[in-house]
C-alpha cells in the first residue's frame, strides 16, 4: 500500500469519526434519555411492587390480629373497623359475617330475638359483598348462598327458592349447593315430592361431590322416597 492509500485512509477514518461525534452531539441525548427512562422506569415499577407489598402484608397482620381476637363480638368490631376495597374488603365482611355468627352462639342468654338480629346482622354484611358488582361471581354468590342459609329460620320457604334462583342457573359456581338449599325450601313449604324430585337430580349430576350426594341421598329416604325412582 502506497503512502498515499494510507494517507487517504487516514482522512476518510477522520471524516468518519468526525461524522459520528456530530451525530452524537446531535442524537446523543436520545438514547441518554432512553437509558434514563429504562432505569428509572424499572425503579418506579419496583417500588411500586414494594408499596403493593408492604399494603398487603399490613392488611394481612391486620386481619391475622383481629382473628386471634378471643371474644366473637371484639372479632367481629376488629373486623368490621378494617377499611378496604375489592376482594379485601369483601374478604373482611364474610369474616366479620361469621364472627357475628359466632357471638351469636356464644351471647345464647339473649334469647331468640337477639339471635335473630345477629344473623340478620351477619346477612346484612353477606348481603354487602354480594351486591358489589366488582367482585367475582364466586366471591358474589357466596355471600348471597350464605346469607340465604343464615336467614332460614326467618324467611319464609317461598322467598328463599326465589332469592337462590339466579344462583341455580347452569355455570353458576355454586348451583348445586343453591339446588340443596331450594330443596331444603321446597321441603319447609310442603312440598315434599318436589323436593325429592330436585335432590334426585343433585344426585344425578356429575359434578355433585360425594359429600352432597350422600347428604341429597339421606333426604330422599328421610323423605320416604327412593333413589330407585332417579
């Protein structure tokens, strides 16, 4: 290679490094920026989980230590007092719901009457998640399935079929249980054939577990029926 080559070399290598310092003074800011942004981006993210961490993790202690409460009626006021929202709070409420079902068993010395207001008291706070149309269905027909149970004694048979209709329909999560406890109405109104009708198809279905089906079965003979006429 000449000296010329080389010489002609050396200024194309100049005008190309000189080429891309411009491009960087110009451009360079960009991808500092970018570097910047990425950084900091995942920063925010992770404290962001950090904060989300620490929320739950208080919320947890929270409800842990109002569990540990001995007395029900301290249980349920601890349970009631926790501020939240979403599946949170809609978690409070079915704890404090049974809390309240607890002190109703251990307050017995009030009488019939002040059973009766703990379970409406408990079916209120169900009656609470069930109406929150931002929960899961599950979480929703849960609390409507159990605050139908809690207010059997009270509630007339015919009002408890209505009330667990949106609940038997197919895919609801808990369809057969509502199916039980329809039966179970059904049985309160007199109509005894019909309940048996209905609990022999509990036992019928596929996705009944063991547990109701032997319960659904001890009806059925309870009831004089035979599980020979499914």
């Amino acid at each position: 290679m000449s000296d010329t080559d080389s010489f002609i070399e050396e200024v194309t290598e100049e005008v190309r490094r000189d080429r891309l310092f411009k491009l960087m003074r110009k451009y360079g800011w960009i991808a500092i920026l970018a570097v910047v942004l990425l950084v900091g981006g995942a920063g925010v993210s992770e404290w962001l989980k950090a904060r989300q961490r620490a929320a739950a993790e208080a919320l947890g202690d929270t409800i842990l230590a109002a569990l540990n409460e001995t007395a029900p009626a301290t249980r349920e006021k601890a349970l009631g007092a926790i501020d939240g929202d979403g599946a949170r709070r809609a978690l409070t409420r079915l704890l404090a719901a049974q809390a309240a079902l607890e002190a109703d068993g251990a307050d017995g010395a009030d009488g019939a009457d002040g059973g009766a207001a703990a379970r409406e008291k408990a079916a209120a706070l169900l009656d609470e998640v069930a109406g929150d149309a931002t929960l899961p269905a599950r979480l929703r027909d849960l609390a409507a399935l159990k605050a139908v149970m809690i207010r059997t004694p009270q509630m007339p048979p015919q009002e408890r079929i209505q009330a667990l209709e949106p609940l038997r329909v197919p895919g609801a999560p808990y369809r057969l249980l509502a199916e039980e406890q329809a039966a179970i109405a059904m049985i309160d109104a007199g109509d005894r054939q019909g309940a048996i009708r209905r609990l022999l198809q509990i036992v019928a279905d596929q996705e009944a577990t063991t547990a109701l089906r032997r319960r659904a079965s001890q009806l059925i003979v309870a009831l004089g029926g035979s599980l020979e006429q499914g």
